[in-house]
C-alpha cells in the first residue's frame, strides 16, 4: 500500500497499515475463492447442471468484486497504471478537495448562528468554575501562567525595558509642564489647611529629637567663641542655646498661630503663586527636573531596580510555595467558587464568551477556513493518498468483500429468474 516505511509510522498508524493489509487480503481471497468456484464449476456443469446456479453466483461475484476493486483503487490510484479518466481521484483533485472541504466547514461549522446556538447551551462559565474550584487544578493554572510570565521575562531584553521605561517616563514626567500643576495643587492644600498635620508631625519629630539628643548642642556653638571665654561660659552657651530651641519647637507646636507656622504658611502661598504665574520660577523647576532625570546616576538605579525586580519576580514565579504563587492559586479558586455558584456571574461571562466568539468567527471564519486549504495544498498527493487510504482504506475494502457477496447473490438471482421465465432456453 505504502511507501512510508513502518519505522516512520505512529504506532496507531501502524496499527491501521496492519488493518488495512488484512482486510485487502480477505477481499482478494474472496475474489480468488470466486474464481476457482466459477472455473470449477464451468468445468462440472456438464456433468451436473445444477452448478450453474454455482457458476452463476462464482461468476455474479467475480463481477461485482472486480468492479468494486476498481472503484476503490480509482480513488487513489490509476488500477493498473492505466490512464483511465476519471481516476486517482485523491491526487488529481487533492486542492479541489481541500477547497471543497474549506468551504463545507466554513458555511456548516463557522456559521455565528451555529456556534452562537452551541455556546449558548453549554454552561461554559459553570464547567469551568467547579473545575477551578479543585485546589489541584487552581494549582495547575497557576503554575501554567507563571510559567509563560516567567518566559515572558526572560525573553523581554533589559536594554529594551529600560529603554520603553525611559521614553515613557520622558513622555509622561518630563516633558509635561510640571509646575503650574504643581502649583495649582499646592495652592489648594495652602487654602484647605491640608499642611498642617504634616507641619505637625514634622515639629513632633523634631522635638522628640531634642529631647533624646542634648549631648548634639555640647560645642555647638561654644567652640565658636574666642578662647579666652572661661569653659563655664561654654557650657552656659551650649545648655542656653539647647534650651531656647527645645522652647521654639514646644512653642510652634502649642500655638497654631505662632510666627514661624504663619511664616511657612506665606511661604507655602507664594511658592504656589510663583509656580503658576512666575516663568523664571517655572524653568527653574523644569531645568531641576530635566537635570534630575538626565542623570546618569537615576539611569543606574533605573536599571538596578528593574533587574532587581525581575530577578524577585522570576524568583517568586519558579516557587511553588512563594507567596505570589500561593495568592495566585487562591485568588484562582476564588474565581472558580464565584463562577460556579454565581449565576449572575455565570450569565454575564457566558454571554462575553459568546459574544467574542460570534464576532471572531465572524470575522475570520474565512481566514479560519483558509488553514484547511492552504494545508492540503500544500501536502505531497502521493503522502497525501497514503494518508487517506490508511485512514479509510480498511472500511472500504469491505465494500469489495460486500460487492463480492452481492455480485455472487444478484448473479445467482438473475440466472434463476432467467430459467424460471425461459425454461431450458439458457444453459
């Protein structure tokens, strides 16, 4: 049958091949068994008359297996080598049937009306959520998406990363005008008070430095003056000097009226008037920035905090047990809970699904299609013949081996019916 040696055929395959030689072999043994009954009982039915009703029958099925054998290997093949129209089927019109086949699967599979019809009887959110809900198949899920996120990072090139963050960090944060921003939002936090808790944590922190830290004003200020001031007049300075900047934070924190908070306040509001209305002031800001992001300095800690998080991230996605691996498995369970007993749920994502579905096959059933013809115009015929006939080649060796049991019974029927008519005129 096959050019294709055994060794390169799957083991189904070889399975078929071994059907298939079986089965041809039953129908030529009947076609043989014909042959010899036919040439037996030609030579007897002198003697006997009876046998040619056998005669008839041998003859009748040497005839319809002969015609079925040609129909088979006309499929396939030119029986006999002989250039017969209408023959070899399968390689001659191997792109008609493919075209064919596109077509059929095109207007009978890829209709939206029909797969609109299948999805929309098929609980398809349901099935998925009680599988989901399964620990081991939430586990298999994740485990499947944090090896493409893994793949995925490890096939991004750091060069290119850095690069897109850098052109997305100048799209968006230093070519836009920063300051009339800015300072629009400062004005607002000026004028609702916004700043106070922080002017008060900052006063807080800096008093409880104070008070944890006198030895830091020893020297301070003493080792300013002359040498000739006794060292009890240092240490008076030193203590004085602690003193009155322990009473000025104390003193800014208890009043919320108190000079330097008022000061800071107008400080506050002239920043963001300068901001919004001031140009020096603005590309003073804008030049700062500019400077601060063309740093070479930002540029490495860029690069290091993205190695750094892509190493932690692909740490974290190769164990089973990280916490992200964990969360995500639960997270994924939660999903599968929700899908299978919500059936709000249920509807709205059965109905995305369909709706998704109908518009692709709508769009590309064609395309879609296509595959089947570009595939089988592409296949070699003779590979493409041999393919086929294994895959059907046993079922139809069976419509020999019937054609010869038919053949045996029309001819066997055809010569009774022609003596019960004609009697004595056929013999």
């Amino acid at each position: 049958m096959s050019r294709t040696p055994m060794a390169l055929l799957s083991p189904a395959d070889q399975e078929r091949l071994r059907g298939l030689r079986r089965m041809k072999a039953v129908a030529l043994g009947a076609l043989i068994f014909m042959a010899v009954v036919f040439v037996l009982s030609f030579w007897l039915e002198a003697r006997h008359p009876w046998l040619g009703y056998v005669r008839a029958a041998a003859e009748g099925g040497m005839v319809g297996a002969l015609a079925d054998w040609f129909a088979v290997t006309a499929l396939f093949r030119r029986p006999l080598g002989l250039p017969i129209p209408h023959t070899a089927i399968i390689p001659n019109r191997k792109d008609e049937i493919g075209r064919t086949l596109g077509e059929f699967v095109e207007t009978n599979f890829l209709a939206s009306d029909v797969v609109r019809d299948k999805l929309s009887t098929t609980a398809l959110s349901q099935r998925l959520g009680e599988w989901l809900t399964h620990e081991a198949h939430a586990e298999r899920v994740g485990s499947e998406a944090a090896t493409a996120a893994s793949a995925v990072l490890r096939a991004l090139s750091d060069d290119d990363v850095q690069s897109l963050i850098a052109d997305l960090a100048r799209e968006h944060l230093i070519e836009p005008d920063w300051a009339p921003s800015a300072g629009t939002w400062l004005q607002r936090i000026v004028e609702a008070d916004a700043h106070r808790g922080a002017v008060d944590l900052a006063v807080d922190s800096l008093g409880a430095w104070l008070e944890n830290n006198a030895a830091a004003f020893q020297g301070l200020i003493s080792r300013r003056l002359p040498s000739w001031v006794p060292r009890l007049a240092h240490r008076f300075v030193d203590e004085t000097a602690y003193s009155e900047a322990l009473k000025f934070v104390r003193a800014v924190h208890a009043d919320p009226r108190h000079p330097a908070r008022l000061a800071l306040d107008g400080y506050l509001a002239r920043l963001a008037d300068g901001l919004q209305h001031d140009e020096a002031m603005r590309d003073r800001l804008e030049s700062a920035k500019t400077t601060l992001f063309d740093s070479p300095r930002v540029g490495e800690l860029a690069a290091q905090a993205w190695n750094t998080a892509k190493a932690g991230l692909l740490d974290a996605l190769a164990d089973p047990e990280s916490g992200l691996r964990r969360r995500a498995a639960a997270t994924i369970a939660e999903i599968g809970q929700r899908l299978a007993t919500d059936p709000t749920l249920q509807a709205r994502v059965d109905g995305w699904v369909t709706d998704a579905a109908v518009f692709l096959v709508d769009r590309y059933r064609h395309d879609i299609a296509s595959i089947i013809t570009d595939t089988v115009e592409k296949w070699d015929p003779a590979e493409t013949t041999e393919k086929i006939e294994l895959m059907v080649g046993r079922d139809l060796q069976y419509i020999r081996l019937n054609g010869t049991v038919v053949g045996a019974l029309a001819g066997l029927t055809i010569y009774a019916v022609a003596h019960a008519l004609i009697p004595g005129g056929i013999g």
